[in-house]
C-alpha cells in the first residue's frame, strides 16, 4: 500500500497542509528542526488509518486538535497493488466525536460511511492493524528497540499471526474443555459412590428367579402328588380285592389244568391203544376172560374212551382260557399298582427331597430368616422326614403284588399328603417371600442400571472432552511446529535482508548477524572476528542494526499480508549517524527492498549532496 496525498485540517501545528502528487518509488524527505512538525506527519498518517497515533490513543485523539479549533480532519489517499485509489478522511471534534468515511476515487463512490465498518474495512485493505503499522512501517525514533517475539506484530511480520490465533483460540477450547471435563468429575465420582453404596450382586435377581420358578415347579408338583395320593385308597381298595379274587381263580384253574391234562393224556393213550391195537390188548387180558366179555370191553373202550378223553379236552381248553382271563386281569391290576407304586415313589422322595435339590443354600438360608417361625420352616425345607416315612419303601415292595393291606397304603397316604401339604404352604410362603425379594431387587436392580446409564453417558461425555483436550493439544503442537518453522524462515529472511544492508549503515563494520527465535541478535564484528552479544554493542550501532532488523521485518510484512508495494515512515533514523554513513544509508534505502519502494525519512538536515525526492 503506497500513499498518494495527505491534507491536514486542524491537525496539530498545521492548519492547512496539502501534499500530494507523491512519488510510488524513492525517498521522501521530511526536513526541518525540532517542534517544527517533521513527526507529526506520520501521526496523521496514523490517524487517519487507525483514528489514533502513537501519542495519542482513541480516547485522547481530540488532542490532536490545533489550538482554538473545534474540529479536524485528516484525508488520506492511498494506492493498492493494482493502482485503486481510496481516499479515507478522518475526522474528530471537540466533543471527541470521531467519524470516518472511505471513497473509492475510481467511481467517487462512498464505500464505508459508519466508524466500526470503517475501520474494520482499512484494517482488511491494509492487511495489518495498528499495532503492527507502529510496529513495522512506521518507525519512530524512540521504538528502534528489540522486538518483542511474542507481539502480535512480530508474529504478523513472520507469518505466524494465524497459526497464533488458531493456538490461541484452541488454548481456550482446551481450557473450556477442560473446565467441562473437571465438572463432569465430581459428578461422576457421586455416582459412582451412589451405585457403590447400593452394592448390587448381579448374580442375586437371577437366581431368586431361577428360585422362583424352581419353587413353582417343587409347588406344582406337590399340589399334583396331593391330588394323585386322594385316588390312591380307592383305587388299591378296589384293585386289591380283585387282585385278591383273580389270583384264586388263576390258582383254582392252575390246579385244574394240572389235574385235567395227566387225565387227558392217559384217555388218549388208552383209547389209541384200544382203537389200533385190539390184539395186543387181547393178550393183556387174564386167561380166564372169556371172549365174548374180553370183546365187549374192548369195543366198550373203543367207543367211550373217545369221548371221555375229547371231554377231558374241552375242560382242559376251558381251564386254560379261564386261566388266561384271570393272568391278563392280573397283569391290568399290577399296571394299576405300577401306577399306584409310581406316585407312592414320586411322594415319598419329594417329601424327603433336601432343600438344596429345590433352591441354592443360600437362597434357602435366606428364606429360613425371612420364616416367622424358622424352626418350621427348617423342617419342612431344610430337613428331610426320613425316619417318618422310612417304612414307605418296604411298603413299596408290596405293592406290585399286592401283598400290603389297604390300611398300610391309606396310613402311608395320609401321611403323605399331610406333610406335602405342610411343605406346600412353606413353599406358597416362601414365593411370597422371593416376590417381595424381587420386588425390591429389581428396584435396587433399576436404581443401578439408571445410574450405570448415567455413568456411562458421563463417562463417554467424559471421554470426548478427554479426546478433545488431546486433538487440541495435538493441534497446538502442530501450530506451534509449523510457526517455528515460519519463524526459522522468518529469521532466515530478515537476517538476509539485514545482512545486505547492515555493512551501509555501519560503515562495514559489522555485516553478519545471528538471529535466535526469541528475536535476540548476535551481530559479527569484522574488527573481533566474532560475534557480539546486543548488549556489548554501542547504543548508535545498536540502532543501527534495528533499522536495518526492523526493515527486514517490515518487508516480510508486507509480503506476507499480499502488499506487493509498500510505504513506510522512518522518523529520524539517523540521530545517531554520521554525516557519512547517513549519505551512503539514504542512497542505498531506495535499492534495499523491491516491496518496500515507497520510503518516508524524517530529518533535522539531510546532506546537500543527495538528490531525492522531497
């Protein structure tokens, strides 16, 4: 950005002041003794950029007022890289009312007419705000100083401002996150401490279910055996006098199967005989048989013998399917029996079941303190009757055959269906008492789960501003990596730049310098042959050296904020130069820098000899 005119109204000393035609290229002498208003140029300049000087900030600006005068007016018209003219007046009355109004000379169009928009509009048509301006291109005496590596300035010049305000602006993200996360800890801390307190077992509500159902079963079943032992008395009643009068028929027919079948062999044997061998009977017979009775018999045996023994067949046959009759009766009654034996069995081994086949131990022990009566309740669940029903397993013996009487079943019935009763009532109350067990663990349970829910989700929330804190501190580190490399670069250009000016300002003296990244120099002396701290310099060459530092700066500036052409504004530069090395520094001013081109120098005398623009 170059400066084309500058009118002053009321500015300080100057009443009226016009200048204006300036040239793009050289050096622009400002001449003229102390107090005579050399400095007071580059205040307007300021002014009328920022509405404030390095004097006078906003709120002192009305003292840049001349005397006696109620208000005053700066206009600057100023040129961009691509020759468009902006004219920028400022003004401010006594009131301290400031006002600003920005141009573009191309069409006389009034861009920015408000004071926040205009100033915000020539900070972005400069790319650089106040105090970086004060900081680069426009020099004062008093601020030849050691920059301060850390002004927001500096990291413009070096091109780090944006990697600045990214690490700031993820400083302050880490730390709000940070905040957040430390907000979330003691609330999860309470929690945790919440669910604690609870002492949850998750194992417990699964098994007081699977005890429930357990029990249910156990109950069902006893309710079923007390129903099945209610047929029992009837049932062996009827089958055992059955049983009773089949197995006499099975005896009575048995008996005379056994009678009838010699007897029917034997009719069959003589018969046969008699019928097929008449001759051999003949000569059985005694000698003192007469014939016609020896005949007779023969023939009375041939013909009724037949008979007879065809008789002795059909009550065998009769006898045999009697018998038959009887068996697949008997066989019926002992099913019964079997089905009779089968419940009797079922009864006895669950009256006798140990608690420990129905629950888990400590389920039981806990059921057994709930019992308002725990001697009970250890009785009938806790120990098994087996002397009480110890004869029921002799008693099942004889009962396929029916050999037990019905007075022995229905004792054992009784009994039976009395203490699966009593263990029906003990198991009824105690699923009441796992009802209400689970009632309240699975109130515990949702209490838990409610705050596990909340743990987690504050854990996960927990999580991310944890992962948050890492990706910004990973960030700043990669800023922090990128800027240091910007200000090796940085350092690397104005070292340059200082370098190829340094031996003109010095008078050859010194022409290298070492500059750290904290901005410190070390400067090499051509008389010592080595390097010189800052400190060990005189105060003259001291600013000498930070004129030709702080050019260097000023045109990476420039470059770095996209001015291609760039003013700047040297107030008494050389105060502490000799007539000879101001010479050569004003000759050489022109050539240093191919961006800066535009070079303002302010002076109580210049050298006769020069011929620059003025």
């Amino acid at each position: 950005m170059l400066i084309y005119s500058l009118q002053l109204t009321n500015f300080k000393k100057y009443a009226n002041l016009l200048i204006d035609n300036l040239p793009e290229k050289g050096v622009i002498k400002v001449g003229g003794k102390n107090e005579s208003g050399k400095t007071t140029i580059g205040e307007a300049v300021c002014f009328a950029l920022f509405g404030r000087t390095f004097l006078n900030d906003n709120k002192k600006a009305k003292r840049l007022i001349r005397w006696d005068e109620t208000e005053m007016r700066v206009t600057l018209v100023v040129v961009d890289d691509e020759n468009k003219r902006f004219e920028i007046t400022r003004t401010i009355n006594a009131d301290g009312v400031t006002s600003i109004r920005v141009m573009r000379l191309s069409d006389d169009r009034v861009l920015i007419d408000s004071l926040p928009e205009g100033d915000k509009f020539v900070c972005d048509l400069l790319g650089y705000d106040y105090d970086t301006f004060v900081d680069s291109f426009c020099m004062v005496q008093r601020e030849l100083t050691t920059p301060d590596a850390h002004s927001h300035s500096i990291k413009q010049m070096a091109g780090i401002a944006d990697y600045g305000h990214i690490s700031d602006e993820l400083a302050i993200e880490k730390d709000e996150e940070k905040a957040l996360l430390n907000a979330l800890k003691p609330r999860y801390h309470k929690k945790s401490i919440e669910l604690k307190a609870i002492g949850l077992d998750e194992s417990w509500l699964p098994e007081l279910v699977d005890a429930k159902e357990s029990l249910q079963v156990n109950w069902f079943t006893k309710q079923k055996l007390t129903t099945q032992l209610d047929e029992i008395n009837t049932v062996y009643s009827e089958s055992h006098q059955q049983y009773r009068g089949v197995k006499q028929q099975d005896n009575l027919f048995e008996w005379l199967g056994a009678f009838l079948l010699p007897l029917l062999i034997g009719a069959w044997l003589v018969w046969g005989l008699f019928q097929f061998f008449p001759e051999v009977i003949q000569t059985w017979l005694p000698d003192n048989t007469s014939s016609h009775h020896g005949n007779s018999f023969v023939i009375w045996v041939q013909i009724g013998m037949f008979p007879f023994a065809m008789g002795c067949v059909l009550l065998y046959s009769i006898s045999l399917f009697f018998k038959w009759l009887a068996e697949l009766k008997m066989t019926e009654l002992k099913e019964k029996a079997g089905e009779i034996l089968s419940v009797l069995k079922q009864s006895y081994h669950e009256v006798i079941k140990e608690p420990n086949h129905t629950v888990p131990m400590r389920i039981a022990k806990m059921l057994s303190k709930k019992s308002t009566d725990m001697k009970e309740r250890v009785s009938s669940l806790a120990i098994s009757p087996v002397e009480k029903f110890n004869h029921v397993p002799q008693l099942m013996e004889k009962i396929p055959e029916y050999t037990a009487t019905e007075s022995e079943i229905m004792h054992a019935v009784m009994e039976l269906q009395d203490t699966l009763h009593r263990q029906g009532q003990d198991v009824e109350q105690c699923l009441a008492d796992l009802d209400y067990e689970i009632l309240i663990e699975k109130e515990r349970s949702d209490e838990a789960g409610q705050l596990r829910a909340a743990l987690q989700k504050l854990s996960q929330t927990m999580q991310q501003h944890q992962k948050n804190i890492n990706v910004r501190d990973y960030s700043i580190k990669m800023m922090q990596r990128a800027a240091s490399q910007s200000v090796d670069d940085f350092n690397q250009s104005i070292t340059e730049f200082a370098e190829k000016v340094l031996p003109y300002f010095t008078d050859q003296r010194y022409s290298q310098l070492k500059i750290n990244k904290d901005l410190s120099v070390e400067v090499f002396s051509n008389e010592k042959q080595n390097y010189m701290a800052y400190d060990e310099i005189s105060a003259g060459t001291q600013r000498q050296i930070m004129l030709a530092l702080r050019m260097g700066m000023s045109e990476q500036l420039a470059k770095n904020t996209g001015n291609k052409r760039q003013f700047i504004f040297l107030d008494e530069p050389f105060a502490f130069f000799d007539y000879q090395r101001s010479i050569s520094t004003l000759e050489v001013l022109p050539k240093v820098s191919e961006t800066i081109t535009q070079i303002w120098v302010t002076s109580q005398e210049f050298p006769d000899e020069l011929t620059l623009s003025h």
